[in-house]
C-alpha cells in the first residue's frame, strides 16, 4: 500500500498526503508547497508518507 501512496505522491502531491494524513496541517502544507511548485510538494508528500510508515507498528 505504501509503494501505491509514493507513486500517488509523486503525480499528484496532495492526495498522497491526504491518503496517509486526512486532513491535517500535514495536507494544508503540501497543497501550499504543490502550488508553489511541483517538485515541493513531491518531496514532503514522500516525506510524509515514509515517516509514517516508520511510525508503524510491524506486525
């Protein structure tokens, strides 16, 4: 499921976020950064989704 949020990430920022997140200050952040400019957002919406993953529990 985390390969499918990174590559959602990677075409369209905000949803990735939002898909991990729901709406957070996390979400508001990416939207501003995506329309700031594409590559911004991409990276804090990978960011977001990997320091979620390591906040997981492995069962």
């Amino acid at each position: 499921m985390n390969i499918m949020r990174i590559l959602l990430a990677i075409i369209l920022p905000p949803l990735g976020v939002f898909l991990t997140k729901g709406i957070s200050p996390a979400f508001a952040i990416n939207i501003l950064l995506t329309v700031l400019g594409w590559l911004p957002g991409s990276i804090h919406a990978v960011w977001i989704i990997v320091k979620e993953a390591e906040n997981e529990p492995a069962y």
